[in-house]
C-alpha cells in the first residue's frame, strides 16, 4: 500500500490522535531551527539562552531573544500548521504537544496545544518577590535587558532555558497525553532534546503507532521508535497526507 494512503487510514481510524513538533515544522514560516545549518546557533552561541548565562548577562541574552522574537512575531502559520488546525476542528486531531514557543500552531488556529518548552508570548520578572508577568508584544525593547515597570528588576521570557526543567503543567500534560495516544505523528523535530525526546517513546511503550515526518531520519527512525517514516519537508508531506483524507 502507498505509504501516504496508508497513513491517511492510520489518522481517520485513530481513537487519540497527537501530534508531537518540532523546530521543522516552523522552517517553512521563515522561522530558524536552532540546529539546522540556517539556526540561530551558527550566529550566537548556544550559551546565550542557559540560565546562567542569563542571569549573568542578561543585555547579551535578550539581544539573541530579540532577533528571534523578531523574527516569530513576523512569522505566518504555514499549511502543516493549518492542516492541523484543520483536523483538530474535524474532531480528527486530539492534542499537539510542540516543542516550540513561537506560538505558530495558536495563529493557525489550533486550541489545545501544549507548549512543552515554554512561549515566547510572556515574560515574567525574575524577582521572587513580584513576579509579574508582561505580553511580550507590549514591551519596549529599544533599551535591553527590559526591567519590571513594578520593582525595577530583569524580566524573562517565559521559555524553557538550558539549565531549567520545562515548565509545569506543560509537561506533565504533555506525557499524559503520550500515554493516551495510539497514533502520534512526530513533525519536524530530531529527538535530541530531552526529556521531549522521550514523549515518543512513551508512547510507543504504551502501544501507539508511531508516524514520523522529517526531512532526514532521526534519532527516532534510528532506534526503531518510528513505525513510518515519510521523508519531506512538513508542509508537502502534510499536504499529500490531507489530499489522501479527502
């Protein structure tokens, strides 16, 4: 059987359908993956984003954040990230569980979607004491780094840095999720990053068949986590998948 027809089966006779991203599936928005050969490491040094970094060299880090953020805010969903959003309204499509934080899958029109690595949406002021949070979108960010209008202190994006566990309840929401599945389909991310490289596994271990979509194998093909592999960039793959569905 075609492999694209045989996933289109796969998706309509799901009983929980979730789809796990990555960084891929954003590249075709214009949106830099951070390990591919245009990723924004080639400009800065990974470092730039650990916590330690951050709080020694906040000026440093949120001059990296801005380009990015930047670049995010003039981002446009792309036709996976709509495809998605269109089989979540069919009742098709369960969750997503992304590792991204440029809040692409929201835009398309996706609603339950957990953002495992935090979002570039909010920033909260590092003071344990105020903790305020702010819309990212409202801030002036011609002086950096951007203080708290209430106590004067540091304020940071509300992304999962090095260093930082991913944040809560997204996390624990988003195994919850691996473990219900039995069809997850993986978008665009390598399988590196952990602990969201073990979503797949997970549910793998809990019987799920597992759909990958990447321009090259992973980790994940490797290791015999993927039970099909269909080779491409998101979009033209998503593309091909919907036309089977129809």
């Amino acid at each position: 059987m075609d492999k694209f027809k045989e996933v289109a089966r796969i998706i309509k006779s799901a009983k929980y359908l979730v789809v796990f991203t990555g960084a891929g599936i954003s590249a075709e928005s214009g949106v830099p993956t951070f390990r591919g050969d245009n990723g924004i490491w080639k400009k800065y040094d990974s470092n730039v984003l650990s916590l330690s970094y951050f709080i020694e060299h906040p000026e440093e880090s949120w001059k990296a954040q801005k380009e990015f953020f930047d670049i995010i805010l003039n981002a446009n969903p792309n036709y996976a990230h709509i495809a998605l959003a269109e089989l979540e309204k069919k009742g098709i499509l369960k969750s997503i569980v992304t590792q991204n934080i440029d809040n692409l899958h929201q835009k398309a029109g996706s609603e339950n979607v957990f953002e495992f690595h935090g979002t570039m949406k909010t920033v909260t002021c590092i003071n344990p004491r105020c903790m305020h949070k702010y819309k990212t979108e409202e801030l002036d960010l011609t002086n950096l780094p951007p203080k708290c209008e209430k106590c004067g202190s540091v304020l940071k994006t509300d992304i999962c840095f090095f260093e930082e566990n991913p944040p809560e309840p997204a996390k624990s929401l988003s195994f919850q999720e691996a473990s219900k599945t039995d069809v997850m389909i993986i978008v665009g991310t390598s399988g590196v990053v952990h602990p969201a490289a073990l979503l797949p596994v997970t549910a793998k271990e809990n019987g799920a068949k597992i759909i990958e979509i990447n321009p090259d194998s992973s980790l994940l093909t490797i290791y015999g986590t993927t039970d099909i592999f269909l080779q491409g960039e998101a979009g033209e793959v998503m593309k091909k998948i919907m036309e089977e569905m129809e």
